[in-house]
C-alpha cells in the first residue's frame, strides 16, 4: 500500500476515533456517577477556549469545545497509529536481517 493512502486510513481512523471519544465523554457528562470524569476528561479544551476568548458566546461554546477536543484526540490517536506502524516496520526489518544473515 502507498504511504500517502496508508497515512489518509490513518487520519481518517483518528478522526472517526476522536469523534467517538468526544460523544462518549459528552455522553457520560449527563450521567451522575461518571460526571466527574467526564468533566475531567474534556475540562483541559474547556479552558483552553476559555482561556482564547473569554467573551465567547455561550451557546456555541460547547460546539468550539467539542471540535478543539476532537481536533486535539484526533492528533494523539494519529501519533499513536504512526508509532504502531514505525515499530511494525522496524520488527519486519528485524526479522528481514536475522533471515538473511
């Protein structure tokens, strides 16, 4: 497979993973026992946009919160599937050189 179709599978996994994330956490907000949690979990982009303007308009502050946490969930999830793919490459290397020696 190329590289390039090989990192768009990538980004598109870690978006659809960092939107899923993001509705879970924004689910488990409306429940008791896993409030706290919730409000951990997306509490650090709540700031963040908070902290950017903090006369920002109410009512789409949660929309501005939910794609900064999705952007944010998005680019960790995608450093970690291109870390899985360097360490696969590197142990296929690894065994292609025990082999030929």
């Amino acid at each position: 497979m190329d590289w390039k179709h090989l990192i768009g599978r990538r980004l598109l996994w870690a978006f659809l993973s960092g939107v899923t994330v993001n509705l879970v956490y924004f689910g488990l907000g409306f429940t008791q026992r896993l409030h706290g949690f919730s409000v951990k979990a997306l509490g650090p982009t709540d700031d963040l946009v908070r902290r950017l303007d903090p006369h920002y308009v109410w009512p789409y502050r949660y929309l501005v919160v939910y794609a900064a946490n999705v952007v944010l969930y998005t680019f960790w999830v995608f450093l970690a599937l291109v870390a899985l793919d360097l360490l696969r490459q590197f142990a296929r290397k690894l065994v292609d050189r025990k082999g030929s020696a």
